[in-house]
C-alpha cells in the first residue's frame, strides 16, 4: 500500500491526513492544537495520536510526508510598486498567489511615515517591484535607499524593472539584506509575469521561515514538500479546474474559504466579459486569483468583521437582539476554540458566516461601470466576470461543520439588488466536506492524478 502523511499546521489546530495513495481514499484524519509558543511538535505529536488506532496502534511508513503552514500567522509580507493600480497591484498579486497574507501595500516612493508603518508589522518577506523593464528607474532605487534603512523586513524580493535590478540589490546587499532578484511582475504595461515571483517566495518560505515558525524541529515528519497553506489551497484549486494529462478537471470553480482569522476567496478563471457591449479595463486578471480578507475571520478577527458589517445589520441577518450578538462575537474573540452551543447561537455564527463569504466575494468579483459616450451608454468590466462560474466550493470549519452549509455559501451568490457586481449566479454549490483541500494541494506535488480523484471524491455536492 502506498501511503501519504498529509500535515497541516494551522494557525488554531494542526491536522493530519492519512491516504491510500493507490485507491485515493482518506484513511484517517485527526487534529491536534498548534503549539507555536511551546514546541509545534506538540500538537502534531496529538494528531498523530489520533490516526494510530486505524493502523492497529502504530504509525505505519509513509512514503509521502508532505506538510503546509498557516501557524503563527503564516507568512506575512509587504508589496511595494510604481503605480498602485499596476505594479504594486501585481505585486500584490505574486504575493498572494504564493500563499501570502499581505500586511501593506505600497506605491511611489516611500515615505518615512510609511517606513514606520512596514517596520511597525515586521513582515517576513518585503516584496519590491516597480517600473515596466526599460521603464521608471527612479521610484524602485528611491524605495530600496528607504528599505534599506529598515529595521523589519531583512529579506527582500526584487521583481521590478530589470534595468535596476542590479542597482537595486547592490544597495540592499552593503545594508546587510538578505536579497532575491527575479523576474518583472509586469514586464510591459497590461502584461502579468507573477510566477517567477510566486516561486522565489516560496523557495524563501522553505529556506527561511520554516526556522522562524519553529517548523525545522518538525523535520523527521516531513519529506521534501513544504507551503503555507493558502499556497495548498489554491494548488489544489488549479489541480480541479484543469486536471492532468490522464484525469480531467472540472473546468472554471470559486473555492470561498473562511477562517477564524481570514475569509480567503479563490478563482479559476478567466473572467473574461460575459455579455455582449463590455470591454475589459485594467490590469489583466490571473486565471488562478486569490484574495484574503483579514477583517473577514469567524474567531481571531471576529470584532474586525462586526465593526465592518455593524452591530445592527448583523443582529438583523441572524434575527437575534444587537446585545445578544455582540456578546457573542466578544465572547468567541476571547476564546477561539468556543463552538455555538444552542439554536441562537448557532443563529449568530451562521450570519457572520454568511457575511463574511459576502463581503470577500463582493471584494473579489469584477464589477462593471457605465460610461456614457455619443453612442449612448457602454460598459467597462474591471476585475474577473464569475457570473457564469460553473462550480462554487465552500471549505473552513463553519462551513464544513454547518449543519445547512449551502446557507453560508448563498451569501457569496450574484444579487439582483448588486447588479454591477459580477459574482457567480447558478453555480453548483459543493462541500470540502472533509476539509480535504490543503492535503490535495501538498499530494499534488508528487501524485497530482491521484490528489484529483481524492478532490472528487470527496468534494460533494450539496
């Protein structure tokens, strides 16, 4: 029997998947609570625990021992472009892509202000783009001078204007930074290039913050494959739109992910206009796109979503009193394991559920605007049009453990009163029932046939 250990630290629980490579069946899965503070062996030491009695009470050898991360925050960066709706843009785009959660975007030359601010959320990784090749030179070398001086951020990826590039690293390499020189985000204007990018952060995740978070002490675990986890998610996602040369994928899907800390959205898509008078403005869309919604989370940032959605309208969707919910909300930012214990409360987390995959994916989808010319009116698309998005994928714990799942995903769906907002319509609603996502991702990596027909089988419609 050929057999894959699929480990997930998370940020509240590390989980543990057993598979039957062969017959891509789940054999076992347990969890246990991460333990960043103590020692990260902790908790998956307990999930282990939980998986030895399918195997008559001793491990058996894994052939695959592949894990991803989301543990102490995961890994957090900052992008810095040119033009906020291009190369920063794209720069944000890379970022998130490889699994990143974005602390800060910036654009045109750095302030001292805004020094602080980045030297204030210590990311692990500083993201520098800037300039078309050929193009500014100026604004990227101002912003390495300013970088330099950091006291947060010592490795620093370079994807910006190949003609300073050079320059650019020399100026970071005498301050004492660690740097990475890749190729241009955006290379010419209106032409995406995130994926040498993607892969330089993820190279530096293995090679850096895997000492940071503590995770090298669980090296005799794992073989070869580590990501964050977002970054498993989305390989996973890719690995079911397209398939692989012996199996065939779904076709285009939206994966909403909700967390306690992040609502995560994830499109495979074009997106390109659906109807017929709309021409595409803006930067163009990846096919594979993921946005993280940091106030958007159902325990960690649970007073983030209540200050953004408001006491009232939220008490209003979950037909409870305002006191009622506000008590609820404090009370499960102050214990993150606390799970709904009666029908109201059950009320209350199945709202801010709801909320949440609604404002990600209003965040996430294309929008349209009328411009009004000689003509007569016409409509610009920005963003990705997913109204004709075939498949919508609901996965996090409140989804995965809601006793009416479809509920929650509802709130992601295209709204008669949002005309102008271009989020899936008729999709087929379907369940990670299994939270099985993140562990395809990482199976991908060696046995990507085999991580497709255990997404299928275990992502069910509901």
């Amino acid at each position: 029997m050929e057999l894959a250990l699929l480990i997930d630290f998370g940020s509240t629980y590390t989980k543990v998947t057993a598979v039957d490579v062969e017959s891509a069946e789940v054999i076992a899965t347990a969890r246990g609570l991460t333990t960043v503070e103590t020692s990260i062996l902790e908790g998956l030491e307990q999930a282990l625990e939980g998986i030895k009695p399918h195997f008559a009470g001793a491990l058996p050898e894994f052939q695959h021992r592949l894990a991803c991360s989301s543990a102490a925050g995961g890994l957090r960066m900052v992008a810095i472009g040119l033009v906020k709706e291009l190369t920063a843009e794209a720069a944000r785009q890379a970022a998130l892509g490889a699994g990143a959660r974005v602390l800060g975007v910036f654009a045109h030359q750095l302030t001292a202000a805004e020094m602080e601010q980045i030297d204030a959320g210590c990311p692990d990784i500083i993201l520098l783009a800037g300039g078309t090749d050929g193009g500014n030179r100026d604004t990227i070398l101002h912003n390495a001078r300013m970088l330099a001086a950091a006291r947060c951020g010592s490795t620093i990826i370079v994807a910006g204007n190949k003609s300073a590039a050079e320059e650019v690293r020399d100026i970071l390499v005498q301050a004492g930074k660690d740097v990475r020189v890749t190729a241009n985000v955006l290379p010419e204007l209106n032409k995406l290039n995130v994926e040498p990018a993607r892969e330089t952060i993820r190279r530096t995740f293995l090679e850096k913050i895997v000492e940071a978070k503590g995770l090298r002490r669980a090296e005799r675990y794992i073989q070869g494959v580590l990501m964050p986890t977002p970054a498993a998610v989305l390989n996973a996602a890719k690995l079911l739109a397209t398939g692989t040369g012996e199996e065939p994928g779904w076709g285009q899907l939206v994966i909403v992910d909700i967390g306690g800390a992040t609502t995560d959205v994830h499109s495979l898509a074009e997106g390109y206009p659906t109807r017929s008078g709309v021409t595409f403005k803006g930067l163009p869309e990846p096919f594979a796109k993921r946005t993280v919604e940091g106030d958007l989370g159902m325990r960690v940032s649970a007073l983030s979503l209540l200050e953004t959605v408001g006491a009232r309208k939220l008490a209003a969707i979950a037909g409870r009193p305002e006191e009622e919910v506000i008590s609820y909300v404090h009370a499960v930012h102050d214990n993150v394991e606390l799970l709904p214990a009666n029908e109201n409360q059950w009320k209350i987390d199945t709202a801010m559920a709801r909320v949440a995959a609604d404002l990600a994916m209003e965040r996430h989808a294309g929008t349209l605007e009328t411009a009004w010319t000689p003509m007569g009116a016409m409509y610009i698309q920005h963003g990705k049009d997913l109204t004709r998005v075939p498949y919508l994928i609901g996965t996090g714990g409140v989804i995965v453990n809601h006793p009416n799942p479809r509920e929650i995903l509802q709130g992601a769906l295209y709204r008669q009163e949002q005309p102008t907002i271009l989020r899936p319509q008729t999709p087929r609603m379907m369940l990670d029932k299994d939270y099985i996502l993140a562990a395809v991702g990482l199976l991908a990596e060696v046995k990507p046939t085999a991580a497709l027909r255990l997404a299928k089988k275990y992502i069910v419609e509901i």
